[in-house]
C-alpha cells in the first residue's frame, strides 16, 4: 500500500509541474542591467543603467532601437505606460521623471524630485494615474506620489494627509519594479527592510490600510521583494535575503483576503532569494513565474509548491507575453522563454 500511495504522489507530482521549456532564446545582448520592462506593439521595452532605454521587437529580435535618456549615467529601475507614453524615474537624489512620446520616442523631464533621500522603487500604472513609491526621509511617513497626464499636462501630486509612518529601516527593493501591484480598485505597496508589511489603498474611498506579514524581516535586505495579484483577494509576494540568496525560509506568501493576512508558502522547499513574481494571466493565480539572481521557478498550486525550472543566472525581472510565453531581463541581456504544457 506504501508503494502505491508513493506511486500515486510522484505521477500527481509530475502531472502538477507538467509545463516544459520549448525554447529559451536571448533576443538583446548589451552591457546594461535592467530592472524594468513593459511590453507594448509586440515589443518588449526596458529602461536600465547608463540612461538605456529602447525596446527590442519579440517576433524579430533584430528589430531593436535603444536611446539615452541623459548624457549623465543614470540608473532606472522603473518604467511604467499610459495609452501615449513611458514613464521612467531614476534611483538616486535628484529624482528625474522622463517622459517618452511612444510615438516620436522623443524624451522630455517633467518632473524632479530633489529630495536627498529621493529613491524611487518602483512604477505602477492603474486606470489613469501612475503611483510610486521612494524611499523616506527623515521623518519617516509613508508617502505614495502620483501623477497623470491628461491633453499634454502633466500633474503631479504628493498626499500628505496620511499620518502613516515607517519604522526606522523600513524601505521597499528597487529590485524589479513589481512591489506595487494592483487590481480595479485596489493599490498594494510591500516594504521590506527592519520590517516588511502591505499598505492598501482603496480607490475608492481614498483610505489606506496597513497589514503585518509574516514575511522574513528584520534586516536591510530582507523582505517583500516582488508581490502580484490575481483579483482583489488573492496574491502572491516572493523575496527574501539578498545577502543570502540560497536562504529560503519564510520567503514566499500568499493572501486569499486582499493582503489582511498572509500565509507562508514552500518555507525551506524553494530555490531561494526572488526579486520578481507573476501570476499568469486567466489562471486566477493557479499558475505563477518567478525569477532569481539565480533561478527561475514555477507554480501551478496557487504558489504552495514550486519546481525550479532552469538554473539560468542573471535575471531580475520578468512579465508573461501570453499563456505560454515569457519576457526575461537583467544582466547584460533580455531572453524569451517559450513554455510547452
């Protein structure tokens, strides 16, 4: 009876991790590291280090064009879109805002946050507005900056009605431009650091909310890396120890009420430190990609087990073209993946 129960286990294993990797192909070789991308008109964008931003064509990969946003070597690590243009903001005070016409690719500054603890982590686009989120000052309170277009003006607004604070060594990880996430009427914002925690705003009423995580923390690079959501109540966070990326303990969550309350996933069963997680899209969060300094892993359990499906190094950030097929950047390279199920 033992054998059979084991029997039965190994195939349902099997049949749980069924994807393969049909083909995994570089489709941009250069001397840059990116943290950021955006898919738009069958390309894949990008902005990183040096001041590079460009876009590289996923269906011919010769197809490619690549611009400075800056004679100064700027560092990006965001970028987000709207129906007319790009978006990206660098690390590091003074905080530049550029705007990219997507149809000239013509760049222009519209914003600069001169703040000298000016950081910003990351870029998120919902509806008709961009929110991000930077680092804090001295005073530590919880600021979400966000902006819009609308008929050519830019207008960008700071709240600072939230009496919210960080603790000290509380921040967020500018690691893949994925600790903000969003659904309708919900936007999510993990920090990391002394403490990790989720910060909710309802669209609707404008109020914010702020969730405990028993995420690991602690430390200044521990904590919520990267965080997804499928609908309003389900979503996934992957992270971890910078510092010790073959650490994988308490380092994967999942919520099934919005982000109130988190349970800890795979705890000591994963490959280890992940800076960016994706649901895949129309699985409802049954099936979800991440991507570490050195790994890529798979779910398809609602983020409870993961199978570790290459060894590829290097890569920070990824996002799903379609069902079967994903965008992966970072280290001096961009590569498409083509999964088979």
């Amino acid at each position: 009876m033992k054998k059979i129960f084991t029997l039965l286990f190994s195939v349902v294993g099997l049949l749980m991790f069924s994807q393969k990797i049909e083909s995994f192909e570089t489709i941009l070789n250069d001397k840059i590291s990116i943290r950021a991308i955006e898919l738009h008109d069958n390309k894949v964008w990008y902005s990183g280090t040096e001041s590079k931003f460009g876009f590289v064509d996923l269906k011919n990969n010769k197809t490619q064009k690549q611009i400075k946003l800056s004679e100064k070597k700027l560092q990006f690590r965001t970028l987000a879109q709207n129906k007319d243009a790009f978006y990206a903001i660098n690390i590091e005070s003074p905080a530049i805002f550029f705007r990219v016409d997507k149809k000239t690719l013509e760049s222009e500054i519209v914003e600069i946050d001169s703040a000298k603890n000016a950081f910003y982590d990351a870029l998120h686009f919902n509806k008709d507005k961009f929110y991000t989120f930077s680092d804090p000052e001295d005073d530590l309170e919880f600021k979400m900056p966000t902006f819009s277009e609308k008929n050519g003006n830019f207008n960008f607004h700071l709240d600072t009605s939230s009496d919210f604070l960080l603790y000290k060594g509380e921040a967020a990880f500018a690691a893949s431009n994925t600790n903000i996430s969003s659904t309708k009427n919900f936007i999510w914002v993990a920090t990391g650091g002394t403490f990790s925690r989720i910060f909710r705003l309802n669209l609707i009423t404008q109020d914010f909310d702020i969730f405990k995580t028993p995420f690991i923390q602690g430390e200044s690079a521990q904590g919520m890396y990267s965080i997804d959501f499928a609908n309003p109540n389900f979503g996934v966070a992957v992270g971890g120890d910078y510092t010790k990326q073959e650490a994988n303990v308490n380092n994967i969550a999942t919520t099934n009420d919005g982000g109130k309350t988190w349970q800890i996933q795979a705890s000591g069963k994963n490959a280890g430190y992940t800076t960016c997680v994706k649901i895949k899209p129309n699985s409802k969060g049954k099936e979800m990609i991440s991507v570490g300094d050195q790994h890529i892993s798979y779910s398809s359990d609602f983020g409870k087990t993961w199978k570790k499906i290459s060894d590829e190094k290097g890569f920070y950030v990824c996002k799903w073209v379609d069902g079967n097929t994903v965008v992966f950047a970072g280290k001096d390279k961009i590569s498409l993946m083509k999964l088979k199920f």
